[in-house]
C-alpha cells in the first residue's frame, strides 16, 4: 500500500493511528523480515534461553544472522554486502528482538553503528574495506567503545582515553563507561585523543581495533 506523508505545501502531514511501519518496505525488505521471522521461531528464540540461563553472549545468534548476510546489511553492494538503508535496520532490530532475542538486538544496535562507523571511512582504508568484505563470511561481529568515565556520557570529552605512536603503529590506552559486546566483539571502533592532542580535547581519533 502506498502512503503520500506530505501535503501540497511541502510540509509534513503526519500519519494516523492505522499506519503500519511495513507501508514502507520494499519487496526485499519484507522478504528479509519473514526470513527474520522464521529464524527467530527456529533458532534466535531457543537461544536466548540457553544465554540467558548461562550467561552466555549470543555467538550462536550472530552466527544465524551473518548466514543470512545481515551482518553486512548495510554494507554497499560493491563490498559484498547488501545495501540496505536505515528503514531496514530499523525493521531489523525491531523484529529480532519482539521476535527472536532482545539481547541479540541490542548488540546488533552496536555492531551495526561500528559499521556505520567504519563505512563513514571506508573509500580510502584498505584496511576497512577488506573487514566489510568478511563480516558475513566470517561472523564478525563489532560495536563501539566511545564514552569515557566521569563525561556524562558526551562521547566527544575523552578525559581517560589516550593514542601514542609505537613505531609504525598506534598503542591505544581505551577507557570507557560500557563497551557493548565487550570482550566478546571481533573488532571495535575506538575513540581516543590524537597523539599530539596537545591537552585539546577536541583533538580525538577514531580507530578500527
């Protein structure tokens, strides 16, 4: 069903209470949700139960996931990945966690803000290129460790995270309030201050670990 939002003016026309979400979705975008769907019953659903009784990181459930290529949703098609806009993720982790595992979705959230993240710098990083290329293949799962301790969550004050060069490369020295998927994460995207920030705090780097 098509649904017009906006009026002759321009302006927003708002919608109803008999709006549905799925108006909106494309063809594959529905087909991937009744994909989500019916893995949910079949296998996210049962494994949340297993995690949630041995407080176990949901591996198994990325491990669904990434074989249905959802790891890369929004990864352009020229990297593998299936080009998906925000209206997806959205769909996404909504009907993995009112269907499947709500834990699963919240670090779908993180994994799928790293990879924005990344994408954000991609064009001319080999480096990231190559991990959005395996993210599938290899079940590689990512998040963001961004807030600093004691900064009221402003993710841009790194008052306890520092970079130094360490001969060709970087040593990062990463503090922070919570780190979701931490420890369990294949890679991360970190914030820091730059090497030479200088006590200048509006001086940060972003760094793919």
């Amino acid at each position: 069903m098509a649904i017009d939002l906006w009026n002759e003016d321009g302006s927003f026309g708002g919608i109803g209470p008999e709006f549905e979400p799925d108006w909106l979705f494309t063809d594959r975008q529905k087909a991937l949700q009744a994909d989500l769907i019916e893995l949910s019953r079949t296998t996210l659903r049962p494994n949340a139960i297993e995690s949630d009784e041995g407080y176990i990181f949901p591996r198994k459930n990325f491990e669904a996931l990434a074989e249905l290529g959802v790891l890369s949703l929004n990864v352009p098609q020229s990297l593998g990945g299936m080009g998906e806009n925000h209206v997806a993720t959205a769909m996404v982790v909504e009907t993995i966690a009112r269907y499947g595992c709500p834990s699963t979705a919240m670090c779908f959230v993180m994994h799928s803000a790293a990879v924005a993240a990344g994408m954000l710098r991609h064009h001319d990083n080999a480096a990231i290129q190559d991990l959005m290329t395996r993210l599938d293949k290899e079940c590689l799962v990512g998040t963001l460790s961004l807030s600093d301790p004691a900064t009221g969550s402003h993710v841009w004050f790194l008052l306890s995270s520092s970079a130094e060069r360490d001969g060709e490369g970087y040593k990062l020295s990463k503090k922070a309030s919570w780190t979701t998927s931490g420890g369990y994460a294949d890679w991360y995207i970190a914030q820091t201050t730059s090497p030479d920030y200088g006590g200048n705090y509006a001086d940060f780097s972003t760094w793919l670990v």
